[in-house]
C-alpha cells in the first residue's frame, strides 16, 4: 500500500533556529500533500495545503512566513519552521493525496515530535 | 462548510465488549467519510472509508461503520473490543472541491479494560 515516510521523528532545537520536516511518498506520486499540527490530547489542525510546482495554501490563522512549505516534487515536500519559538513545540504530521487511488486515497506519515527549548 | 462531532472524548470497555464510537458530520453535499486511529505519538492509520458505495463500510481490525444519513451519522463499531484497540481515534470528513482536505473530529480516546 501507500507508504508516507516522515523525517525526523522527532527534533529537539533551541529557540530562534529554524528546523525543516520531510514528507516523502515512498511508492507513488503525491501531486497534493497536507500538514497538520496536533497539540497533546487534540485533534489535529490543517495548517497547510502544498501542491507540487505552486505555492502552498494557508489555512486562517497559520504564519507562512514562519511555517515555510515548499512542494518541489511530486514525491517531497518540506515544512520549515523558521525562527522556532517553545510555543512552536507541537506534533506536526503531513498526509499525502494517492491520485492513482480511486478514491480519495490519504496516507498520513509517522508524525514529527517538535521541542524548541 | 463541512464538520465533524464525536460525541464522547473519552470510552472505556471491558475487553471481549461491543466498541461503539459515534461521529456526526454536517455537509451539504454527499460527504466522503474516514474513521482513523492513533497510537501515542504516531501518525494516523485508516480503519475504513465511506464513498458512497455500500452503507456498510468494514475496516481493518474487525472495524465497520455504518452511514446512516438520515441520521447524519457514521458510527464506528466493534463486537469484541481487545486490549491492543486502545487508542485515539478520529473520524474525519472530506471537504469537497478543492483540495479535498480533510476535517477531522476532536477525537475519542479508547480505554480497554482486562
């Protein structure tokens, strides 16, 4: 089946650093891929929409000046948080889009444990 | 816009008990449903998905769901709960058009009791 792989698992950085996550679609293409942020014992929030080729779309509320997403290929794409600060310290976990599925196809990869310290 | 309700944060169940997990979603036009689980710091995992097909959805893991809408309901059951089911889960509403996102429900958390 659809395999999301998502590095690292989990970082630790200091504060004002920036940090990038990958998602990757390890056997299939993602033309769409999404990432989400989840706080503890919450759901997770849509923070962003990334397409391949074309700037990614925001949901109300998200920086995207401090959460940089970038889609170069239809395999990849990256969130940097930028400038990181404790109150970045969160589970962010991307989903991929498998448009050869028939239907509506959604892998979500491992999550990346965040601590800005 | 679409939305998602599940009724209940928290579930607990004695192990070989019926798991029920409720979800009610609002959409005005047919939605596509998810019901996912979550183990402690992990990404999500699909269980099953409704698409308009058959009512009756069955999943992974003895899972199945039913779409009821008249009830604007797609419960989440299972007739002998075992330990290993304890988890978070989330039942989840795709958008449509778009980008087809995804709107999740805040979660139920699922206790198994010996």
């Amino acid at each position: 089946g659809a395999v999301v792989s998502q590095h690292p698992s989990w970082v630790i950085c200091k504060s004002g650093t920036s940090v990038k996550i990958e998602c990757r679609s390890l056997d299939f293409q993602a033309t769409t891929m999404f990432w989400y942020r989840q706080f503890p014992k919450q759901s997770l929030m849509l923070m962003a929409t990334s397409n391949e080729g074309s700037k990614a779309t925001y949901e109300q509320g998200v920086e995207k000046d401090k959460f940089l997403i970038n889609h170069a290929s239809l395999t990849l794409s990256t969130l940097t948080v930028t400038s990181a600060h404790p109150e970045d310290s969160s589970f962010y976990i991307c989903s991929a889009r498998d448009t050869g599925t028939p239907v509506y196809g959604y892998t979500f990869g491992s999550g990346t444990r965040l601590t800005v310290v | 816009a679409q939305s998602v309700t599940q009724l209940g944060s928290h579930v607990s169940v004695s192990e070989g008990a019926l798991v029920l997990l409720r979800c009610n979603y609002s959409s005005s036009v047919p939605p596509y449903l998810f019901w996912y689980v979550q183990y402690p710091n992990q990404g999500l995992q699909l269980l099953l998905k409704y698409t308009s097909a058959a009512t009756l959805v069955k999943g992974i893991n003895g899972f199945e769901a039913e779409f009821k809408k008249s009830e604007t309901s797609f419960h989440l059951t299972k007739p002998s709960a075992h330990m290993s089911d304890a988890a978070e889960y989330f039942c989840a509403v795709s958008e449509s058009g778009g980008y087809n996102k995804l709107i999740f429900g805040a979660g139920t958390r699922l206790a198994v009791h010996p």
